[in-house]
C-alpha cells in the first residue's frame, strides 16, 4: 500500500489521542509501541510500517516543502550537535509550528485530492 493510501486511510479516524497521549487521550503516552499499537488497531490494513517510516516521509516531506534541515531536525526533536546547540537556546517554537503547520496543509491537500500550492 503507497503512502498516500496510507495517509487516506488514517485520515479517516481520529488520531488526536493517539498524538497528544495515550489510548484514554488523557494520560501521557509512555512510549511510541503504544502509539502504533493504537494506530495498529484502528487501521488493521496498514501494519506493515514503523513509526520510523512516519517519521522519514515527514521529513523528506517537509524538505520538498522548502523547510531547512536544521527546522527539519528540531521539529524531529534531534540533539543540535556541537557549538550551535551548546550556544544557540532559541527554542524555534514559532518556526517549528510554522514547519508543522505547512506538513498539516500539505497532508490535509493529499487527502482531498489536490496538491498543495508551493
């Protein structure tokens, strides 16, 4: 199954407890096996996948969307290796949400059928 289906297929439930926590939605997640447990369960078509494989397309999704690789690397929330992440403390909140926000639309078009307008 491609990508896309992928992205259709879970697109038709609700991830949000499955994102922001655990299977209640309430409590914290302890760990990503819990994640795709859940995933697992709620799409039973789609368990060939890690969610290493998520987070590759997400990454080499926002690259073509023009996003830098170090806002790549901080939305992945990769250690920033040597003087830059011992010197630099910006936290890159807003340009981390504005990252996340584009891979929302860019995903969101995908689902509709349509490309997104970069």
């Amino acid at each position: 199954m491609g990508r896309l289906a992928i992205v259709k297929e879970l697109s038709s439930h609700t991830l949000r407890p499955i994102v922001i926590g655990a299977g209640n939605g309430r409590t914290p997640s302890t760990g990503f096996s819990t994640a795709k447990l859940l995933l697992d369960k709620l799409t039973p078509k789609l368990t060939d996948y890690t969610l290493h494989d998520l987070r590759r397309t997400f990454a080499t999704g926002l690259a073509k969307l023009g996003v830098t690789g170090t806002m790549i690397e901080r939305c992945l929330n990769h250690t920033v290796p040597g003087v830059a992440g011992i010197y630099n403390r910006h936290a890159y909140a807003p340009e981390m949400a504005a990252a996340w926000k584009l891979w929302s639309h860019h995903v969101a078009s995908l689902v509709k059928g349509r490309q997104l307008d970069t």
